[in-house]
C-alpha cells in the first residue's frame, strides 16, 4: 500500500519505542525510510529494535529516559537533534497499566500510571513543540490512547489508565486548534486489543479471560499489529495533512459492541433465537 519511500527524509521520535507497538511502529516508519530515535527506560530493548532496523538497512538511534521528568526528556530530545539534525514527527506511546480494584490502589500506583502516560506524553509534545515553533518547521504529534478514552465512557478496573489516556486526548484536541497556526497536526489512535509481550501479561491475566477476550469479539479476533503501523504511517504521512484533531479507533467494532443496549445477546446460543424468532413468527400470523 505504501512506497518505501513514503518517510525518505523523515525522522520520528516515539516514546516506549523499544518493545510491543511502539517497536512495531519503529520497524514499519524505519521500512519505509524514516530516521528512528526512540527512548524508554530499560536500555536492552532499545538497542534490539535499533540494531534490528540497521541490519534491514535501516538509521536508528536511542536513548535512555523518563518520559515522567521533563529534564530527562529535554536531553533525549536534545540527542535525537544531535543524531539527526531534525525530528519532524513524535508518536507519544509509552504507557503503563494495570488491572486493579480501584478502593484497593495506592497513592504511588495512580501517580505512575498517570505520570507515564499523560505527564510523559505532555513532556515529549511540549519539548518537541517548542523546537518546532522556534525553527518555523511545523510537525506532527500521534498519541496512542484507548477505545475507552475516545468512547469518553472509561473503564472499570483500569482508572489510573483512563484518567491518563483521556487527558492525552484532551491534550490532543486542545493543542490541533492552538498550534494549527504553526503548522503542527496532532491526532490520536486508539487501539482496541493488540497483543503485546507486556500488556496482555498486565491486562489479560489467564488462558481462559483470553479466550472469553476473543470469542465477544464482534470479530472473533484481536488486532495485528500491522493494521495498527499502517494506520499510524497514515496518519504521519503527507496524504492526511488536513485531518487535524481527530482520534481514529481501530478495534474491529469492539467498543460498538459494548455500547449497544442488547449487545450481549450475541451470547445467545441457536436454540433460544430459533425460540424467539419463532414465538415472534407465531404473534404476527
């Protein structure tokens, strides 16, 4: 669908870029010619997905950070300009989750939760907005938030996670209208489920929750990570420069499933629609 040419002369920035989607996202961005730099906390993951890309021929740099302090992401940035003398793209992915009784959490486990993935992406947007407004270059901000923050309903036994991914989208529509005139887009993508080595571990805690994740389904399956990289490339590419603002799901009908008054009747087994449809028959004759 895209040339290998679609990101020639490009370089992103991607938090949390070293493992589950936001490593996808690096690989598909660096296949299609982009520069890479992505950070994260732990070294051994960046440095995977960095020398996986240059052995496909690919440019890639990392550096550690904390996407939670602003001096920590102020250096990393500070880095990517060094490796590449630009950065034209940011995709805030690092995130950080749990399943969790809320009247059970502590103090320390909300402010983690929420200092990743709000605090982190504000600190990455703001200090990449700052260079692109002094430097008159214009850029391009993807959040990666969540089903339940773009369907504003929430999520039991996820709250730290939804208060965060809610404000990144507030973030996000807030910021299209304010630096528009800068020439900086800012939109969001938000995932229904994609397996990932770290989440699922977190938020799909059994064999059998997994298989009761997948069968109410609408279509008995979770995401692959390539319809995600290729919506993100979408997204960051010159062919939508004028879709500003928007946050774009992308989770096979899951969360219409979840809003619909009688959606759990997909639960009903044969024999008892074949009843009702038959009493219904019946009433009408």
């Amino acid at each position: 669908m895209f040339q290998p040419t679609l990101f020639k002369d490009r370089a992103i920035f991607i938090s949390g870029g070293g493992t589950g989607l936001g490593r996808s996202m690096a690989l598909k961005f660096a296949e299609l010619g982009s520069q890479i730099f992505i950070i994260g906390r732990r070294e051994q993951p960046l440095k995977d997905t960095c020398e996986e890309i240059r052995r496909a021929g690919g440019s890639a740099a990392y550096a550690t950070a904390d996407v939670r302090e602003p001096a920590s992401v102020e250096s990393a940035v500070e880095a990517a300009f060094q490796q590449f003398g630009r950065i034209d793209s940011l995709v805030n992915n690092a995130a950080g989750n749990f399943m969790a009784r809320t009247e059970t959490l502590s103090a320390n486990a909300f402010n983690a939760v929420v200092g990743i993935v709000l605090n982190g992406s504000f600190n990455c947007t703001q200090a990449l907005a700052k260079r692109w407004i002094a430097d008159k270059q214009g850029g391009n901000v993807l959040s990666i938030v969540t089903t339940y923050a773009a369907a504003n309903c929430g999520s039991a036994f996820v709250v730290p996670s939804a208060c965060a991914k809610a404000g990144v989208l507030a973030m996000t529509t807030s910021l299209a209208v304010e630096w528009a005139k800068y020439k900086i887009r800012l939109n969001a993508i938000a995932p229904g489920p994609f397996p990932t080595e770290g989440a699922w571990s977190r938020l799909i805690p059994s064999k059998q929750f997994e298989d009761h994740a997948r069968e109410s389904h609408p279509m008995k399956r979770f995401g692959r990570h390539d319809e995600l990289t290729n919506l993100a490339a979408f997204l960051l590419s010159d062919m939508s420069q004028y879709i500003n603002g928007e946050c774009v799901v992308i989770d096979g009908a899951l969360w219409l499933r979840g809003a619909g008054e009688f959606n759990d009747l997909l639960a009903l087994p044969e024999s008892a629609w074949q009843e009702m449809e038959s009493a219904r028959s019946k009433k009408s004759q």
